[in-house]
C-alpha cells in the first residue's frame, strides 16, 4: 500500500511537471498584438513663477507591439504607434505672440498691418507623435489563466503636430477672448523622451493568445517644448525677449491590448 502511494505520487508529480511544461510551450517565444493607449497628461513645468500646470487632460493612443522572450519569465518588447499628448499651462509672467491671419510670426518680427499682438494667459495644448517603444517585461509563471507582469518602458516620440487652444487678451487691454487650433509644432520639441513604469497582467484565451491590460505612472525626461520659444515674448525691463521655457510631460497610462 505505502508503495502505491508513493509510485500514484511519483506519477502524479511526472504529469504535473510535463503538463506544466506543455503549457508553458503552448506560449510562443515571439508574439505580436495591437493596444490601446488612454492616458490622463499633464505638464510639469520646471519654473513655478512663471508657468503653472492647469490640471490633466484625457488622451489617446494605438500601438501595434511585438515581443520576444528570450526566457520564460523575461521578454523584450518593440513596437511602433501614433500617439497624442499634451497638457494646460497658465502664463503668469506678461506673455505675448503675434498672429498674422491664423499664423504665428516669430517673437522677434516686426508687426504688420495686418498682425495682431495678444497677451497669453492660459494655452491648452494637442500634441501627437509617432511612437517607438522598446521594453523589458517580467512575467510571474502562470497562475490559473493569469500571468502577472512589471514592465518599464522606453518611449520616443517624434513630433507629428501640436495645435494650441490660447486664452488671451488683446495686448494693452483686458478684452479677453480665445484663439483655437492654432499651428504651434515649430514652438515644440521634435523629439519627446519619457518611461513608462507600468505592472498588469495576461489573461490566457487560447495557447498564446492572450488579452494584455497595464496600469503606469510616465515620466518625461526631456523637454517638450523648445528652450527659446520661436514665437513667445516676454517683456523684460521694458523690452522684448524671447521666452524661456522648459515642461515635462507625465501622466498615468493604461493599456488594454491583445497578443497573438
């Protein structure tokens, strides 16, 4: 009876490993998906006397994501998607720009008969990027239908196009008005640089096919917008200069997402 026992166990562990095993095999070392970005965003500026952040604005992106695991628990991950960005900035210093018929001259040009000046109070901002990340997921051995992931995340994003809502007042009054969609990519970095620190998990559908979801925290590590702004001035002493200017894009991402 005692050696029964022990041969049913020695069986039934053998079975369980190699049913382990088959399962773990069933994953397929590269996959590939597609997920969805939402993301709540803001702007961190670096000079709290001059700028303020106005709070998160709601975005969305698309993402088509590939992986390779190059151990059970370990995979790299790339992809390439368009993304959008972006946050609300009030002007507390006495921040002006020209627009000539919906177009924005540079800080330094001289006034037209046509061109008007106004004074910036509060800019929201619409961003979008091509998108290029590359990441390291590690992945808790399965659990159920479930395996648990942390994932940091690279991200570059190559400037598409920035479009402005302005809050404004027209120079040398308080007549306050608003000028919207307004072309202000050349005001922007080209290039835009962060990391994602996200965890989440997969939920098995069938051999690889799972469904992906992921909550992080982003972080920018560089400045979106140009140093010098190419159209914003700012009176100093009494005479104009060119804007100085430095803002972080942070946020909280999910992604909801399916890989084959």
């Amino acid at each position: 009876m005692k050696n029964l026992f022990t041969i049913s166990l020695l069986v039934l562990f053998t079975f369980s490993s190699f049913a382990q095993d088959a399962k773990s095999e069933d994953v397929k070392n590269f996959r590939f998906g597609v997920s969805a970005l939402p993301a709540l965003n803001w702007y961190k500026p670096a000079d709290l006397k001059k700028f303020k952040n106005e709070g998160v604005v709601a975005r969305l992106g698309v993402l088509l994501n590939a992986e390779y695991s190059f151990s059970g628990n370990f995979a790299f991950g790339f992809g390439i998607g368009i993304t959008s960005a972006g946050g609300k900035i009030s002007f507390l210093d006495s921040v002006g720009y020209k627009l000539d018929d919906d177009k924005m001259l540079a800080w330094n040009s001289n006034s037209t008969a046509t061109s008007k000046t106004y004074l910036l109070k509060t800019r929201g901002y619409r961003a979008s990027y091509f998108l290029l990340p590359v990441s390291l997921k590690m992945r808790t051995h399965e659990i159920g239908y479930m395996r648990y992931f942390f994932e940091p995340r690279f991200n570059l994003g190559i400037r598409k196009n920035v479009k402005a809502d302005d809050e404004v007042d027209d120079w040398g009054s308080t007549s306050g008005n608003k000028q919207e969609d307004i072309n202000i990519s050349d005001d922007m970095s080209p290039l835009c640089l962060s990391v994602t620190l996200s965890g989440g998990g997969e939920y098995y559908i069938s051999g690889s096919t799972a469904l992906v979801f992921a909550l992080g925290y982003h972080y920018g590590l560089s400045n979106t917008v140009q140093g010098k702004s190419e159209n914003l001035l700012r009176t100093k002493n009494g005479a104009p200069t060119q804007l100085e200017q430095k803002f972080a894009q942070n946020g909280i991402a999910l992604s909801v997402g399916i890989l084959f």
